[in-house]
C-alpha cells in the first residue's frame, strides 16, 4: 500500500508538472502585459508607483523605461512591449508603416511643456536669429516635427542652421558643455536649459498656428481586443490619475506626495515638476472620446495631427508613404466604457 501510495504521489507530481509545462504559461501570459513609458512628468507616473494597475486589473505588469520615443516603437514593433507612451510623429510613423497598433489614450495635450530654448549669451532673440546656429533636437519627436514646422513659418532653411540628434540626457550635457545654441526639448532637460537660458518658441504656440502634437498611450490592437476589461480598466486608472491632479493642482506642491513619487520614477525635482505639470493640458474621458481627441473619425483631432505629422515625416524621409485617413488606428472604444465605470 505504501509503495502504491508512492507511486501515485509520483503520478500526481509528474500530472502537475505536465499541467504547469503545457496549461501554467498560456495561463499566465492571459494576465500578464509589458507596457513601455518615458521618464516624462505627467500624473499617471503615481499609478506606476504605486501600483494601482496591478491592483485594478489583476495583471502582473512588467514596466520598461525608455529614453525616447523611437526606442519605445521599436521595442513595441519587435513585441517586447504590448502598450507603450511615446509622441505622435512615432506614432504616424509606425501607423504610416502598417505596425499592429491602435492609439487608445492621449496622455497631454503638449501645449507649453516642449519648447524651443536658446542660450544666454548665444545671441539669438528671435527665431530668425537661429540662422548659422547649433540646435539639439531628439530626431523623430515631437520636438523635432515642432522645429521643422517652426523653420517653415520663419522661412529659414534647415540647411542655414545645424540639426544635431541627441536624446535630452545627451543634450543636457551638450548644453553644459556650451557645445550648443539651442534646443527644442522637454522637461527635465528642457527646465534644466533654461536655468541658463530662456524659451523663444513653444510648441502650443505652433499649435495655434495649425499644426499640433502630442504624447500617447498605443496598444498593440490584437492584444487589446482579447484584453477588453484590462483596456477599459487600464484608461480609467489613467484618467482618476488626471482627475487627482485637475481638481486640486495647488496640492501638487515640491514637496507633495504625489509630485515626490513623480520625481522619484523619471528623476528632475520638486520644483521643476511642479512647473512642468503646470504648462501641459490633460484632458478628460469626455473629452478623450469626443471629435477633438479620439473620436470624430478621420476629422478628429488625433487623426488629423497623426496625418500633418505624417506629412512632416515622409517630408524627412522617414516613411515612404502617407495614409489618406488615419483614424482606423485611432480607437475611442475604451474611453467610451471607461465612462460608464
């Protein structure tokens, strides 16, 4: 009897690693997700801390940091990332080229958190001065559709002036250095520059002229259609995280502990991040929904920036091809259920 018993603990043990081997991954892989972001300022960054997705959905989630929007898409177009942050030219890019993807979330409405910094000292006053000059700019970033945009309307000839490519860190210590003029970037580095320099040009100022970025969340569209309550559960953590910084901003202070989780995630400080979170807009799941974000088809407001931006991409060479409409990438459906939650 006892080796009977033995031999069936044995049966059991083998059944239960067979059952783990073969029925324990795909299991898992059903409440697991990787989601990429960028170490920006932005009041979704206390959800990461604290963990409140994990806690909303269930899901063990493996966060990645990256430093720019093109490592972000690339770790997306491979697979490692089902859900990354990034800005809108990576996104018209990647939509432009066919990748799996569906833009479900706009972080900010950018407005004067990037912006076009010039050195003390440089000599420039204007953007016309910028001419003969050495600007930094992280290439295929919003920044970089903004500058490109900017030399349009001041008609300076990008060949008239030095483009250097340069992740903020990279830039920061150019800048340090005195080895450039200029740049057009965000914070931390961009409040980092201005400590010894001053803002010429924002971005929300080229938006009121017609053409206007933004920062996003993208999902691969395959997963989030087997992933609905995940999608849906996921936005409505990311708007009460916009909800706790509109109705009360002045609680957001240095010290706060809202802005020291903040700090703590992308790095900056106190201060800078109060200033930051200051300049950008964060809209609303009504808002989100509505004709001038995510809903409205190929008029909406998403759409028709993913196409101009588009347009300034194959401009640069980066994409072969612009898209008629871009708003079968462009999904409001998860913002919709989330206002029902």
């Amino acid at each position: 009897m006892r080796n009977n018993l033995k031999l069936a603990s044995v049966a059991m043990a083998v059944g239960a690693v067979w059952l783990t081997a073969f029925a324990g991954p795909s299991l898992a892989a059903e409440k697991e997700v990787t989601i990429g972001y960028q170490q920006v300022i932005s009041p979704w960054k206390v959800a990461i801390v604290d963990g409140v997705l994990e806690k909303a959905t269930g899901y063990k989630i493996n966060w990645r940091a990256f430093n720019t929007g093109p490592e972000a898409i690339n770790a997306f177009a491979s697979g490692s990332v089902d859900i990354t942050d990034a800005g809108s030219p990576i996104f018209a890019a990647g939509m432009s080229k066919g990748l799996d993807m569906e833009l479900f979330w706009i972080i900010d409405d950018i407005a004067s958190a990037e912006a076009l910094a010039v050195r003390n000292g440089s000599g420039i006053k204007a953007p016309q001065d910028l001419k003969g000059k050495k600007i930094a700019v992280p290439f295929g970033s919003t920044t970089h559709f903004h500058l490109m945009f900017a030399l349009e309307q001041f008609k300076i000839n990008p060949k008239d002036v030095e483009i250097l490519n340069m992740k903020p860190p990279a830039i920061a210590a150019a800048w340090d250095r005195g080895d450039i003029d200029a740049a057009f970037v965000w914070d931390p580095t961009l409040g980092h520059i201005k400590e010894s320099g001053h803002v010429i040009l924002s971005s929300g100022q080229l938006c009121v002229w017609g053409k206007c970025t933004f920062d996003g969340l993208v999902a691969n569209s395959t997963w989030a259609s087997k992933h609905p309550d995940f999608m849906t559960k996921f936005v409505k953590v990311l708007d009460d995280s916009n909800q706790a910084y509109r109705k009360n901003p002045a609680a957001w202070t240095a010290d706060s502990e809202p802005v020291q989780k903040i700090v703590k995630l992308v790095g900056s400080n106190g201060e800078n991040a109060v200033k930051v979170l200051a300049l950008y807009g964060f809209p609303d799941l009504k808002e989100m929904a509505s004709d001038k974000w995510l809903g409205g088809g190929k008029d909406g407001g998403a759409a028709r920036a993913l196409y101009f931006t588009a347009q300034f991409m194959k401009e640069q060479g980066k994409i072969p091809n612009v898209l008629d409409d871009y708003s079968k990438y462009v999904n409001p459906e998860w913002a919709i259920k989330a206002q029902a939650q």
